[in-house]
C-alpha cells in the first residue's frame, strides 16, 4: 500500500519530492485556488509530508495598493475550528510597498485532534481540508483585513494517505474510582510534617497530593507504550526523584526494555533528581508492548521520596483503558 500511494503521489506531482528530507517520503499536492481581494492577491501551494504529519505552504503575496501594506498573520485552520500558526518564516519582509510582492515559506504541524493531543501530545492525521487566513493591514486605514483560501487534498488520494499512516492509538486514563485519593490522604496524614496539608485530588490525567501536581499522559503506539509524566512542586516540601524506580506495570509485570527520561523543565539545576518549589520536571517512560494490555499501572510507590525518607506515595497509579482507540 506504501508503494500505491507513492505512485499516486508522483501522478499529482511530479516535482513535489523534499530534496533535504531523509525520509525520502513525496508530498501530497494540496489543490488551492489564488484569492483576489481588492488590496492583495494570493497564490498558495500548500503540501503535505506524510512521514513527518507536517505541512509546507509556499505562498506569493501581491500588494494591489498604492499604499503599503503590512502582512500581519498567517494561520490555518481545519474543519473542526484548530487554529495552527507557522514554526517559522522564510522570504521577503512582511510589510510591501505598493505594488511590491514577497515569497514566504511556512512549516505547520497543526494540532488536527484536540482530544488526541491533550490526552497523549500527538497530532492526529493531516487533515483533508484547511481554511488558509491571510491577515494584513493597509497603511493610513484602521482595521485587519483578511484574504480566506480553502485548499482541499484530492479524495482519494487522502483515503490512500489515511489507510497508509493511520495507526490507531490507544489512550489510558487514571482510575478515578477505586479510592485512591482516601487510602493515599490517610497515608499523607501519617507521614507528611505537620505543616505540610495532606490534600489528594485526582483526576483522569492529574493527581493533586499536598503542593505537588503530577500530570500524567499514558497510551499504546504501534508496538509501544509510552508515558509522560509532569511534575510541578508548589509546596515547601523538597521530594527526591528516584527515577530508576519508575515504570511501567502490565498485568502486574513490569514491562519490556524500558526506557526512561528524567529532565529539569525550570527551576534549579544542581540536581535534576530534587524538586524544590518552583521546580518543573518531566519524567518520559517508554516500553515494549505488541498489543494495548488491559491491566496497566504507573509505578511511582519508590520513585518519589520525601526529605524524612519515606515515599510519597502509597501506592502505584493504576490506569484504565478508554473506549476504544482513536
């Protein structure tokens, strides 16, 4: 099917290969119509690179004006409302003189599911269609004027795309309900100081306990597990990370190769194994798994140690699957 779709690719067109990208993938030509508005002409060629889920616009901006005209924002948008800005711009100045034109080159990796991406931090698949805004101001008259395009990707070439690199996702969430938050505010109470507040809130992806929140992002990919785990410390407490005691629990196992990150987002730096207050880390687990497991737990009873030396957590998160994969 790979092949099938690299055929179809090179049928749209021709001279669409990215000659610096290692993946040696071709783009996929989106169709988009040049926009006339009566202060600035527009002519797009939007392209997809599917192994990397990222779009390219070239795009030819014409001041029709004998005033000037400052480009002020280019942005896309798909069908569900996702708004995306530009990672970077590449051409001539933004503001043209009358008459005047300018090249840009613009890199999107758009955010094409929400849900998919608060749940996990991946994108989701190109979409179809993208609403392409073209936001610019004319010199010595108020208001941001705005030029619309739509570019579409051909039918069947984006079923084709869509069958090629849709690989279903499956997303776990906290367990809510199995009394987690009473059995570990009771154990709080046993051994924080006495200063300390022993509150415990959780949540499907956060976990409230005494000043520290942990947000917690967990799903099966391909034949992977991975997770990521957000520390922030707002308490006066200093809690020692000991991150070779974190994982991941299948089924009561610890899972296959794992492989573990431990980074100091902000805050001190003398020892990314100590969270101070103020202190952000992200902590990323990834393991081996052919299929989404049923049973699945955060092991995190020994990864976070208090300054008496007791843990700060009583016991592993457990974690459930959420219906159905995306």
């Amino acid at each position: 099917m790979r092949i099938f779709l690299l055929i179809v690719l090179a049928l749209i067109g021709p001279a669409s290969c990215n000659p610096v990208d290692t993946h040696d993938d071709a783009f996929i030509l989106f169709k988009t119509r040049p926009v006339q508005s009566p202060s600035l002409l527009a002519k797009p060629v939007l392209k997809c690179l599917p192994g990397e889920q990222r779009l390219e616009l070239d795009i030819n901006l014409k001041n029709l004006e004998t005033e000037k005209i400052e480009i002020l924002e280019v942005a896309l948008s798909n069908p569900a409302g996702s708004k995306s800005l530009p990672l970077n711009t590449e051409g001539s100045p933004s503001k043209l003189n009358g008459g005047e034109e300018t090249n840009l080159h613009l890199t999107f990796t758009p955010v094409n599911d929400k849900l998919l991406f608060q749940s996990t931090g991946l994108r989701g698949l190109i979409d179809s269609t993208y609403n392409l805004s073209v936001f610019y101001s004319v010199e010595g008259k108020e208001g941001t004027r705005v030029v619309n395009l739509v570019s579409r990707m051909p039918e069947e070439t984006f079923l084709t795309y869509k069958e090629t690199y849709d690989t279903p996702v499956q997303i776990y969430y906290l367990n809510t309900t199995n009394g987690f938050d009473e059995r570990q505010g009771q154990f709080l109470q046993t051994n924080l100081s006495a200063k300390a507040v022993p509150f415990v809130h959780i949540t499907e992806q956060e976990v409230a306990l005494a000043g520290l929140n942990f947000r917690i992002k967990c799903f099966q990919w391909k034949d992977s597990l991975h997770a990521e785990l957000f520390v922030v410390n707002h308490s006066d407490m200093t809690v020692k990370i000991n991150s070779s005691k974190l994982g991941l629990m299948v089924g009561g196992v610890p899972a296959r190769d794992l492989h573990l990150t431990n980074e100091k987002a902000t805050g001190s730096r003398d020892d990314i194994n100590v969270l101070r207050k103020g202190d952000r880390n992200i902590l990323t687990v990834k393991a081996f798994s052919p299929h989404p497991p049923e049973y699945l737990s955060f092991s995190l009873s020994e990864a976070f140690v208090l300054a008496n030396g007791k843990p700060l957590f009583k016991e592993n998160l457990e974690l459930i699957r959420a219906s159905g994969p995306r």
